[in-house]
C-alpha cells in the first residue's frame, strides 16, 4: 500500500462512512485516487460462463452503483467488474445512517435498499463502456413494484446490449420481501420471466442470480434445482446475511446486511453446499469475506469458478487487488495447478 493510498484510507475514516465512499467514487472517476499496478499470469486466466478473464477477481455489485467509475476501474485488475444494483427507476433508498463500519470485525453493515439513480441515468455510461472490460450488471427491483419480476426484466431488456453478464438480485435484506423470491415457486416464475425477456430482447449474455448466506439446506436444493432447470450461467454465492454472531463493534446491532470478515465462512460453506448440489453443471462465483490470496484461493477450492470482493476495499483499499492476485497465483503454484480452474472444487469436502 502506498503512502498516498494509506493517508487516503486514513482520512477517509475520520467520515461519515457513505459520505467517504461518494468521495472515493468521485476521486476515482476523476483520476485523483492513484490506481494499482497490474499483476497478470497465464495461471489466473480462466474461462466463466463463456467470459474469458484475465483473472478470477471481481468487483461485487454497491461499490458502483451508477456506473460511474467504469474507465477507471477497468484499469484497476479486475477479471470482472459488477456494477448497480440499478432499477427501473430511481429511489432514494432507506434513510440515512444506513451504512456502518465495524473496524474491530473488519466488517461493514448496510441497509442503503437498492439507491440509485435509475436504468436510464446509467444506461449512457454502460452503452460507452471502455473496451476490453469484462461487465456485469445487478439487476433490481423497485421497492414500490406492483411486479418486481417485470422490473428485472424491464432492466435486463433496456440494458443488457452493453454488458457482458447480468445478475438476478434476490438476496439483497433490505428490500422487503426480496427475498421470498427465493422461494422455489417464486423463483422459478421470476426466472422465466427474465430468461424470457433476455430472448425477447435478442440477448444472449449470462445471466446470474445472486443468493443469501442465510438458506437452509432445503432452500439451497431448490435453488440449486430452479437454477439448473431455468438455464441461468450460475450463481453467485453470497449477498450479505443477518447474522451477527460474534461480533464486537460498536455498530454491531444495527439493521441491515453485514458483509466482510465474519461472512466468510457462512459463505463459503453455502458455496461448497450449492457445488456439490450442482455437481459442477453450473459455475459460481464466491462473495463473502474475501481479503486475501488465501480466503481467495479457500473460495475457489471449495467450489468457485471465480470470486468477488467489496467490503475488503473500505479497510485495504485498491493495492489490495494485486496483492490477492499475487499471493493466489503463488499458492496455486505451490499446489501444483496450472490453471486457476484445475482448483475449482478441489477442497470442496472441507467445508461441507
């Protein structure tokens, strides 16, 4: 981590933690946030979905909420990038404070309920996509909709043409009853309908749905079995959960999802439990704690095809990103792989 890049952290967390972030997108799309080098090895390309990457690492949807940081961020090293949630039209969310730092668990909690400006404020931004990134949008639903399935679809058809995958996003806690959608009978309808609108469209990129930590083992058999059945590209295993065990920051008891440190093991067995339910018919792609080579690596062995991080960023910022990929390409080395996708599922039974 540089020098400029630590005081920036530093200053940063004497604010409001939503505030600090609106000035990190800011300082980021206009060039003033320095950028990391960019680490690349033939052992990390890969090949999700049909999407090659450069590498496994992505960036999780709610760091860009508007596409607004999309040139910088490609240059940043990520293998992928998620932007949004994005609906079909604008909301102002929950009121604030409705994001927390929880320094003492390396954590963060929010409840910011899909805020954002709208499928088309940000449909300019990702029609002039800068070329070479690979980009993925989270679909949301408006929280006043009469029909939120309607909503994914109405952002996948207005969109979809500019990306190179979308993620169905029923597992945000914040939105009420989002997640009944993942309901077996709730969720194959919503899929339908969006798998329909992606054809109605002429589209014929991946598309994702994007799960909670929080499923029992009957909630992840069907999920794995909509899935399959509904001929998505995969999963992304997991949003944010509403666990709070063991926590000691101050914030720990407010509303909302918690994400970083504490998630990763909830998630990660959730990811080797949806592995072994599919049985490698489908990629997936790990989110929940990761901030390192090691959790990035533990993510890929237990069942990931790829992996994403967000909340890491606030407490480590952007260097962090080639240091991930520097230390997961030397542990796969060290292991013996060639490839990142030799490791897929190759420690599966350990968390399980």
């Amino acid at each position: 981590m540089s020098l400029v890049e630590r005081a920036g952290l530093a200053a940063m967390r004497r604010l409001d933690p939503e505030t600090a972030h609106g000035l990190a997108l800011r300082a980021l799309s206009s060039g003033l946030a320095p950028l990391p080098r960019v680490f690349a090895s033939d052992r990390l390309r890969c090949i999700v979905a049909g999407m090659r990457l450069a590498n496994p690492l992505g960036l999780a949807a709610g760091f860009d909420k508007n596409a607004e940081a999309l040139a910088p961020l490609a240059r940043a090293g990520f293998g992928l990038v998620e932007v949004g949630a994005v609906t079909p039209r604008p909301q102002a969310g929950n009121p604030r404070p409705r994001l927390f730092r929880l320094p003492q668990d390396r954590a963060v909690i929010n409840r910011f309920g899909f805020n954002n400006r709208g499928m088309q404020d940000a449909l300019p931004r990702l029609a002039d996509r800068p070329a070479g990134m690979v980009l993925g949008l989270n679909l949301g639903a408006n929280k006043d909709s009469d029909d939120r399935a309607e909503d994914f679809a109405r952002v996948l058809a207005a969109c979809g043409a500019h990306l190179d995958f979308a993620t169905v996003n029923v597992s945000s806690p914040n939105t009420e009853k989002l997640r009944d959608l993942q309901g077996k009978a709730a969720l194959t309808a919503l899929l339908a309908r969006v798998m329909a609108a992606r054809a109605g469209a002429g589209l014929t990129l991946p598309v994702f749905v994007k799960i909670a930590p929080d499923l029992d083992d009957a909630g992840l058999a069907d999920v794995a079995e909509v899935a399959l059945a509904a001929g998505v590209a995969g999963v992304i295993a997991t949003n944010t959960t509403l666990a709070r065990d063991g926590l000691r920051s101050p914030h720990r008891h407010e509303a909302g999802g918690l994400s970083g440190a504490p998630l990763f093991i909830r998630s990660t067995r959730v990811l080797a439990r949806l592995s072994q339910l599919t049985d490698g018919a489908l990629p997936l792609i790990g989110v929940g704690g990761v901030a390192s080579g090691a959790d990035a690596y533990a993510k890929i062995r237990a069942g990931a095809s790829a992996v994403q991080l967000y909340s890491a960023l606030v407490y480590q910022g952007l260097s962090l990103v080639p240091r991930i990929l520097t230390d997961l390409d030397a542990l796969l080395a060290r292991d013996g792989f060639a490839s990142v996708s030799d490791a897929v599922g190759t420690g599966r039974e350990d968390w399980l």
